[in-house]
C-alpha cells in the first residue's frame, strides 16, 4: 500500500502480485494534506475469480472507490 502521487493521480494504490497476478487498485479520492492523519484498512481476496473485486480499500471507516 502507497500513497501515489504523480500531479495528476494523488490516491491510495494497493497492489497485490504473486507468481502469476498482479493486480492493483487506485482510490478516486486524493490525498494531499500532509498534516492529516488517515486510518487505512486495506482487505485482500486471493479466491475470487475476477479481479475486479479482490482489494478493497477503506480510509477512516469507508469503503473507497477506484479503477483496478
């Protein structure tokens, strides 16, 4: 898990990679005040079988949303 900022994508990526997967999630909100204080909880399912639904990220008790 990471803050990711690159001036155009200030989110939470998570990426998950083992020997054939690798996948990741970008949260849609962004997060630039370096003062704040963030609970971060992320959920990992390696047994579904899509992708679409395997991280789950939440920030301060809510779930977020992305793009995989």
């Amino acid at each position: 898990m990471a803050f990711r900022g690159d001036g155009n994508i200030d989110g939470i990526r998570v990426q998950q990679q083992d020997s054939t997967n690798n996948n990741h999630f970008t949260t849609s909100a962004v997060y630039r005040d370096p003062n704040a204080w963030y609970h971060l909880v992320m959920a990992v399912d390696t047994t579904l079988a899509t992708s679409s639904d395997r991280i789950k990220v939440y920030v301060n008790g809510e779930l977020q949303s992305g793009s995989y």
